[in-house]
C-alpha cells in the first residue's frame, strides 16, 4: 500500500494533498500548524481548490479548523480541478492558535479505468 502525504511544491508555492492507494477505504490527509499571536485579534487568509470528480458523484471534502473548531467545510462536487477559492477566518488573541487543514476523500479501485 502507497500514500503519498501532503507535498510542497517550491515552484507554485503550494502544498497538495496527493494520493493514496489504500482502495475502497476513507483516506484523511491533514497539516496542523501552531501559532502565538502577540495582538489580540489577527486574521488567517488562504486559497485552495481540489478535485472531487469521481463519475457523477462526490468524493471529497476539504475543511479547516481553528483550535480542533471546524470552522470551513468545503463538500461541493467538481467536474474538473476547480477554480482557486479563497478563505478568511477572523482569529482572537493573544496566545496560541491551532490551524489544521483536512482533506478526506474516497479511495475506489477502479481497473476499468
């Protein structure tokens, strides 16, 4: 069995969740990153955007959490990769925060494919 985790890529400048072979089975992929905010409020802004087109159903969810709080939940269908989406999210201060980004998806064999 083969996953392959989240890479950055130097040239886009981006992370991506890439790809597993663990077929017919949820696969979750997941950053967590920690920060200490001096002020009292501050901001996290990103973009995204996924592939979720398996046939003509779902099969993926993108989502974000701030300190274990989902707060983004992104389960809509794509026919292709979609369009870079972004997403701001108002944080409260000071102290620590914890951001994680989830991708969860269903991994189908398909050998017609």
């Amino acid at each position: 069995m083969k996953c392959t985790p989240w890479q950055a890529d130097p040239v886009s400048k981006t992370l991506r969740a890439q790809f597993t072979e663990a077929y017919n089975t949820y696969t979750a992929f997941e950053v967590t990153y920690n920060a200490y905010l001096k002020a009292k409020a501050g901001k996290v802004e990103f973009r995204y955007r996924k592939d979720t087109r398996y046939k003509n159903y779902m099969n993926g969810e993108f989502k974000f959490a701030v300190n274990g709080k989902e707060v983004m939940s992104d389960y809509k269908p794509s026919t292709a990769v979609s369009d870079w989406e972004v997403y701001s999210h108002d944080l409260e201060g000071p102290g620590m925060v914890t951001l994680s980004w989830i991708y969860t998806k269903f991994s189908l064999q398909n050998k017609t494919e």
